[in-house]
C-alpha cells in the first residue's frame, strides 16, 4: 500500500496504478454476464452453493491440499490428516462468510478473528486472535520474509482503519489488498491464507460486486497456480507500483475465472432442464 502516498483514500489511490481500471472494468463485464444468465433468475441458490463448494476446494488447493472436486463433494469426515483438516477449514471459512457480511464495515478485525478460530476449529490460546513475538507460523507455502508480530499489528490495525473509513476504491481493489495483506503480514499462527481468501471474497460479496457469491476468486487463484499466485503475491510484497498493480490484475483474472465457472455450471444446469 506504500504506492499511495499521502493520498487521503489510499486504497483509492491504487485504483490509478497503470492497468487496475482495465482490470476493474473487465471483472465487471465477466461478473455481469453471469448475473444475466437466464438460470441466475430461477437457480441463483443453486449456483452460489457451487461457487461455495468449489471455491472452498480451491482455496485448499492452495494450502496444499489439492483434492478433486468430486472427493470434496463426497466426504462427511474432514478430522483425518492434515490435507483433510485444511479442506474442512476452507469448507467451514465458506459457510462462515455469508454470516459475517454485516460486521465487516464496522470490525474487520472481529471478523479476521472469528475466521481464524473457525479455520483453527480447536480452544488452543493462541486461536483467534493475531500472533505475539516469538510465536511461530505455520504457513510453510508462503515462503516470503515474516514481519514482526509488532509490524504486523501495527499494519492490520492501518488496514482496518482503511475498510471502516470506507472510500471510493474498486471492490477489487480492496479485496486484492485485504488478500495481499493478510497473506504478507500472516497475523496468526496458522491459516493465514485461507482466511485471506475467505475475506477477500467477503469483501467482493459485500461491496456489492458479487451479492449472491457465484463468483469464486478461489477457483481462479487455484486455476491459475500456485506458482503465479505465489509469484503475483511477491509483487505485491515488493510495495512497487508495477508489483501491486500486477497483483491487483492477478486477483481480478481470479474473479473472471470464477465467474467463468459459474457460468459453466448454468450452462449445464440449462441443458439439463431442457
């Protein structure tokens, strides 16, 4: 966020960085097309339930546990090892993110709190809320540099402040610098990028650019790779223009595929009731 500079409205300020409107506007046009798909009118409950299962395998995916789409269908028993433990977190963070809408504007770290300990589901002490000095982070597919636990306090409280001042940024500006924070701060001693995720699709959800949730950055994000998603994560990291503005743009291809694949779904549910 240091692109900003002094600008009253930071997260506003991003939003004038080389290529971010082009990226806005074409998330608009793919998250439009699939609102106007005739199925959103009958099914629309049908296709944000898919979004959630599919968004929540791809958000494991990116935690490492890469599992077919049918196998996550099918399971009842997420409490085996750690791959089924990080599924049934990303399955949990989902279901908890519609119930959390109305406390985002007013307490965002509230709600960071109460998806971690969702993500954790366990009464350890150091659940639910952001890590102290000395504590360790589980989080060994993020391989960047660690802040501090002061430094990352001090700049989770700076990004709170931004989303309750509210302002004129993109939904997808802001949801691409809640993610990018949150994965480079890692506040919390596990799960940091599954609640990154999950807040940003809150943050999507709640702007109003995707209501019903049918849009899932997490199937785009998974579709893309780790890799990319690692690589476009580093350039956010690096706090140069170029860098945010590629992360920015990675996060809006993410909505487009999501959008896509809910676009595929209602094609499929079209078929099958002709």
């Amino acid at each position: 966020m240091s692109t900003a500079g002094a600008s009253a409205d930071p997260l506003a300020a991003l939003g004038a960085l080389p290529g971010v409107a082009d990226s806005v506007e074409s998330v608009r046009k793919a998250v439009d097309r699939v609102y106007g798909h005739r199925v959103m009118r009958r099914r629309s409950n049908a296709i944000t339930s898919e979004a959630a299962l599919r968004g929540a395998r791809g958000s494991a995916a990116l935690s490492g546990a890469d599992w077919a789409l049918e196998e996550v269908r099918r399971r009842t028993d997420f409490s085996g090892d750690d791959e089924a433990r990080t599924v049934g977190a990303a399955l949990r963070l989902t279901a908890e993110a519609g119930q959390l809408l109305s406390i985002w504007r007013q307490s965002p770290l509230r709600v960071l709190a109460r998806l971690h300990l969702v993500a954790a589901a366990d009464q350890d002490d150091q659940v639910g809320r952001p890590r102290k000095e000395g504590e360790q982070v589980d989080e060994p597919l993020v391989g960047l540099p660690l802040p501090s636990a002061t430094e990352a306090h001090g700049r989770l409280d700076g990004l709170a402040g931004l989303i309750i001042a509210g302002g004129s940024a993109p939904a997808l500006v802001t949801a691409a610098v809640v993610h990018g924070e949150l994965l480079a701060l890692r506040p919390f001693t596990s799960h940091n990028g599954l609640v990154a995720r999950t807040a940003e699709r809150i943050v999507l959800v709640g702007s109003g650019l995707d209501p019903k949730s049918v849009c899932a950055a997490e199937v785009g994000h998974a579709e893309l790779g780790r890799d990319a998603y690692l690589d476009a994560l580093g350039g956010y990291v690096s706090g140069t223009s170029e860098g945010v503005a590629a992360w920015i743009a990675h996060c809006g291809r993410a909505v487009e595929l999501g959008a896509r694949e809910s676009m595929a779904v209602c094609e499929a549910l079209q078929r099958g009731a002709a």
